[in-house]
C-alpha cells in the first residue's frame, strides 16, 4: 500500500471511514455493507492504477 499517494488516501479515509462510522453507530448495516464494498473497490482500483504506471 506505500504506492498510494497521500492525497488518494487521506480522500479514501475522509470519505468511506466516515461514512462507514456513520452507518454502524446508526445501526444500519445495508448502508454499511455498502460503504465497505464501495471503499474495498476504490482502494482495489487504486492500487490497480499505481501498478500500471510503474
């Protein structure tokens, strides 16, 4: 994961951690399977690019 730059990063953590948060303390574990499914892809896709640009 030290191919993933600090900005992609600090977006990925902003956006999906907090989300998720959000959706565990609410209780709602659709919305909260879905935020982990969508973050697990973003990163997988991210690291996916990296890979291609070396």
């Amino acid at each position: 994961m030290k191919n993933i730059s600090l900005m992609n990063m600090t977006v990925f953590i902003l956006f999906f951690g907090i989300a998720l948060i959000e959706a565990f303390q609410k209780k709602n574990w659709l919305v909260a399977a879905l935020f982990l499914a969508l973050g697990l892809l973003s990163l997988w896709a991210d690291l996916k690019i990296n890979r291609k640009k070396k």
